[in-house]
C-alpha cells in the first residue's frame, strides 16, 4: 500500500539583504512529517550557519536566510 501521508522538504537561501541577492539554495533531502518539524529545521539551521560566520561580514553584507519547506507527497 502506498502512503498519502505528506511530507515536508527544507530549501535554504543564505542572501544578502544589502544586496538583493541570494546563493544558489541548498536543500537537504530530509523528509520531515509536519510543516512544524521543517520551519524548526530551517530556523535551526539558519542560527547554527550565522553563528558560524564572520560577525562583520554578517552585518556588513546584511546577510540572513529565507527558506520555503514545500509540501511533497511521500511515497
């Protein structure tokens, strides 16, 4: 029997809001069972990048994330 359980899939942008222009966006082919466990995903993983930058760069470039977690039928 096939599942018509939904799932989510995480896309990642880290962009410069100075700028107006994005990375090329990574996705990390994890299938999360709600849209809850992908926002907290995309929000953990957007800490831990910043975190792990450069303090100037981040604010000199104004650089955040965006991320979509788009709804996927799983299989």
């Amino acid at each position: 029997l096939f599942s018509n359980e939904m799932k989510f899939i995480l896309t990642v942008w880290v962009c410069s809001f100075l700028n107006n222009v994005c990375a090329p966006p990574v996705t990390n082919n994890i299938y999360y069972n709600s849209w809850n466990e992908c926002v907290d995903a995309a929000l953990d993983y957007s800490i831990n990048f910043l975190k792990e930058q450069n303090v100037e760069e981040v604010n000199n470039l104004q650089l955040a994330t965006k991320f979509i977690c788009k709804e996927i039928e799983s299989v």
